[in-house]
C-alpha cells in the first residue's frame, strides 16, 4: 500500500472529494484484513479436514493382517489401482468375532507373502479398501489450508476492486455533474 495514500487519510485537502477518502480507507481495511482473514481461514479449514479424516472419528478400528500375495516393489507396476504410493493386495485378518476372513486393502509396495501389515476396519467390521492414512491427511489438510487462504484473499481483492469500481462511478457521475453546472455558468455569461 502506498505511503501517500495512507497518508491521505489523516491530511486535509480541498481537492479531496469524500470518494477518494472513503477509497483510501477502503485500501487500509483491506490491507488488514488481507493480513489477517486469509491465514485464519486457512489454518481453520486445515485443521478441520486433518480432525476429519482422523480414523478415530470415523470408528475405525486397526488390526494386524497377513499378506497371501507378493507385491509389486515400485509404483507404477500394479494393475489392480493402487494410489499415494500404496497399492492393492489382497489381506487376511481375524475379525473381533474370532473368524478368519480374507480381503483387499490398501497396502506399502514390496512386500511379500507373509509378512504382516496394518489394515482399518469400519465400524460394521468391513475391511476397508483404500483408508487414508496419515501421510494423505496432512496432504489433504494443507492443500485445503493453501486453497481457502488464497480464496479467502482474492475474495477480499476482488471485493476491493468492486468497492473501487462503485466508487469510481460515483466520482465520475459527480465529474460529469460538475462540468455540467460549470459548462452552463459558462453559457449564461457569453453576450
């Protein structure tokens, strides 16, 4: 923000229509408000996406699985979908019941046939395909966190330039105004 604009504010000056003074204020709140809202706004959407998609809120429940398959060792060479550098294999886990079942999860690429892993079960003790994990949350969170501040920041820009236009059209509306009773004082004194 211009120095002489905010010093616009606070100096009398007879040229000054009420226009340009509410223009000048106009910039200052939106400079403060650019300096606060859009942080604000981002760290609040951040944190409720990152307590959303916490497995504790949804009722999931960890338990440890075994793997029937080897899996690919690089991203990229799985066919079943795998995504965010995991990929699908096929799991067996003992249910809370005691029963043996089998499905597919969502699993770290390279590992083999035995080994053990973790896998999320819903709240009706259903497997869970592809659960977001940690690593994925706090990528979620910080690309909503980034998206809602810029927003939030255009948003106060875009109002500005709105305040600014309306503003403008007033003045010239009152140019056009005062031209108009000049230009005809003007006519009334010619012989």
């Amino acid at each position: 923000m211009p120095l002489q604009t905010l010093h616009r504010l606070w100096r009398h000056n007879p040229l000054e229509r009420g226009t340009d003074v509410a223009q000048a204020w106009m910039l200052l709140a939106t400079a403060v408000l650019l300096a606060v809202l859009p942080p604000a706004a981002g760290i609040t959407a951040a944190r409720a996406v990152n307590a959303a998609s916490q497995p504790s809120n949804h009722g999931w429940q960890r338990v440890s699985a075994t793997l029937k398959a080897d899996t690919p060792a690089r991203f990229g060479v799985d066919s079943t979908g795998g995504a965010a550098g995991r990929v699908i294999a096929t799991v067996r886990w003992t249910a809370p019941d005691g029963t043996v079942r089998t499905g597919e999860t969502a699993v770290a690429p390279g590992l083999r046939a035995g080994d053990r892993t973790t896998a999320w079960l819903d709240r009706n003790g259903s497997l869970l395909r592809n659960p977001v994990t940690a690593e994925d949350a706090i990528a979620q969170s910080i690309a909503v966190g980034v998206v809602t501040a810029s927003s939030t920041g255009l948003l106060l820009l875009g109002l500005n330039k709105a305040g600014v236009l309306l503003l403008n059209r007033h003045r010239y509306a009152q140019w056009e105004k005062d031209w108009a009773e000049t230009d005809s004082r003007g006519q009334h004194r010619q012989p």
